[in-house]
C-alpha cells in the first residue's frame, strides 16, 4: 500500500470506525434493524442487538462477532432498562443506542380503537422516550453518545392511499422528539438524530411488494424508480453513529430514493 492509501484507511477507520464503542440495537431480530446490527459490529462496535425473537439474535450473534443478544419487548418497563443495564454494566459505557423497533397499526382510522393507538404510540414512539432517557442518565459524560431514532417517511407526509394514524403520528412525534432531546442533552455531548426510510422491502412491508400493484405504486412514486434494498441504509446509520457527523445534531437524514422530494 502507498502512502496516501494508508492514510486514506487511517482518515476513514478515524471517522467511521466504532472499534471499542457500545451500541444498543432495537428491533435487530429482522428487517432494518438486523442489518442496522451487522453494520455497527462490521464497524468494530460491540451491539446489543434486542428484540422479542431471541431465536434469531442468538442466530445473528452466531454469525458476527461483537454481536450480544438480549431478549427485550421495549413496551415492556422492566425489560427496557435490563437492555441499558446489561450492556453499561458488561462494558462500562454505551455509545450508541438506535431506537428501530416498530409496527404499524390498522390503515383506517375509524377501525383504529384508541387503545390501539395508545399501543402503537407506546412502542414506536414512548418505548424510544424512555430507553433514551433511562440511558443517558447512566452513559458516563466522556462518551458523547449517539441516539438515532427510526422514523419514516410517513412522519414527513402523508400515508395516503394506504392509511395509518397511530403510525404516521408515533413516525412524525419521534422527528419532534428528536429535535427536542437533541436541543436538551446538545451541551453534555450526546447527539439525537433521526432516519427517516423510504419504502424497504421487510417482514413488515411484504404485503406491499408481494402485490403487483402497490408494488407499482412505489417504483412509480420513487425518484429512483424502486423499493430500498437490504444495506442501503445501513450507511447513514454508520454516519450518524461514528464520529463522521460530530458535529450533526436534531437532524433527519432521509433515505427514501427521493419519495419525498417530490
Ligand atoms: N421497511 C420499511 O419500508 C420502513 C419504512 C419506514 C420506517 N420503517 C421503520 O423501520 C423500523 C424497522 O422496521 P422493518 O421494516 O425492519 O420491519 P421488521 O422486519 O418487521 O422489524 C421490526 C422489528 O421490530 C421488533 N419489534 C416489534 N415489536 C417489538 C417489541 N415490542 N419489542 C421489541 N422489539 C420489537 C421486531 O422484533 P421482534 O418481533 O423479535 O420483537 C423486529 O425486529 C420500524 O420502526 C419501522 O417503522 C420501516
């Protein structure tokens, strides 16, 4: 290797490397979340990686090293802050926690009870709150943390034609949340950002692109022309995570292949 090349490594494993950081991971049995884990731990992180499916973390640490598995329902108090207490108390630090677990409630409103909505409010938005809050009150202060909430693009617009009021209001209160924690802990180090996703083809999405039509749906609305695939968000959530965005706070980064630019 010459000289600039090595430099070159040394600029980037600088900026984007994670080696010796802790990260928190929910959601991280499927989907976004699985591979949001795999990246931080490629990036040198070690991730606890929490959902309620410990089958499949148990699987994914058995496949990359510096993954942990903890078994957490984030709507569940007791559970949430074990996840913050066994990864401080293993390490002595947390460096980063991505707040990625989600569903979506029912398309229609009038079929929505209120204590459904309650209930998608309390694990796409409150459960985020919380394991945001109980963290950072015992991340030590040299730590400059970073927190990354998943929103969706259905916290920027509307959900129309498909529908979904408990979903769309969780999506656009975690970019409210986001500016609010991120103006309140700004001047102890630890910075709050948010991603907003575009449409990716998940266990959450399948009835989307298993149907022709509302696959169509998206390929047309899409500036790119097509659904999000498996790794193209995993890099803004390396950026918002490493010390590539230190000086990045309150923001949302918006990887929706142009759906809301439109
Ligand atoms: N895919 C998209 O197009 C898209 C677009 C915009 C935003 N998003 C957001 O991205 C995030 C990930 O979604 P995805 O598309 O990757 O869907 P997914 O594959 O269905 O993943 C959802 C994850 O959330 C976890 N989860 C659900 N309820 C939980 C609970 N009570 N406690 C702990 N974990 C729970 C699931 O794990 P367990 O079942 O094992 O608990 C699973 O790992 C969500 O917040 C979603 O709203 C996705």
């Amino acid at each position: 290797m010459t000289d600039n090349n090595i430099e070159g490594v040394r600029v980037l494993t600088d900026m984007f490397g994670l080696t010796g950081r802790v990260a928190v991971v929910t959601g991280a049995s499927s989907g976004l979340g699985l591979g949001f884990a795999r990246t931080l731990a490629a990036a040198g992180a070690t991730v606890y990686a929490a959902g309620r499916r410990l089958d499949r973390l148990i699987a994914l640490s058995g496949e990359v090293p510096g993954i942990v598995p903890v078994r957490c329902d984030v709507t569940d108090d007791g559970d949430r802050k074990a996840l913050v207490d066994r990864a401080i108390s293993d390490t002595g630090r947390l460096d980063v926690l991505i707040n990625n677990a989600g569903r979506p409630g029912p398309p229609n409103a009038e079929d929505e009870t209120l204590e459904g909505f309650h209930s998608i409010l309390d694990l796409n938005l409150a459960a985020g709150f919380h394991l945001a809050t109980y963290a950072v009150a015992k991340i030590p202060a040299e730590n400059h943390a970073s927190i990354i909430n998943i929103s969706s693009v259905v916290g920027l617009v509307s959900t129309a034609p498909i529908g979904g009021a408990s979903y769309a209001a969780s999506k656009a209160g975690t970019l409210g949340l986001t500016r609010e924690l991120a103006g309140q802990w700004g001047r102890r180090g630890v910075r709050v950002n948010s991603i907003v996703p575009g449409w990716f083809d998940t266990e959450m999405t399948d009835g989307l692109f298993s149907n022709d039509k509302s696959a169509g749906w998206v390929r047309r609305n899409t500036m790119l022309g097509r659904g999000g695939v498996e790794g193209e968000i995993d890099g803004a959530v390396l950026f918002l995570a490493s010390d590539a965005s230190s000086y990045m706070t309150g923001q949302t980064l918006v990887v929706d292949g142009g759906w809301t630019a439109r």
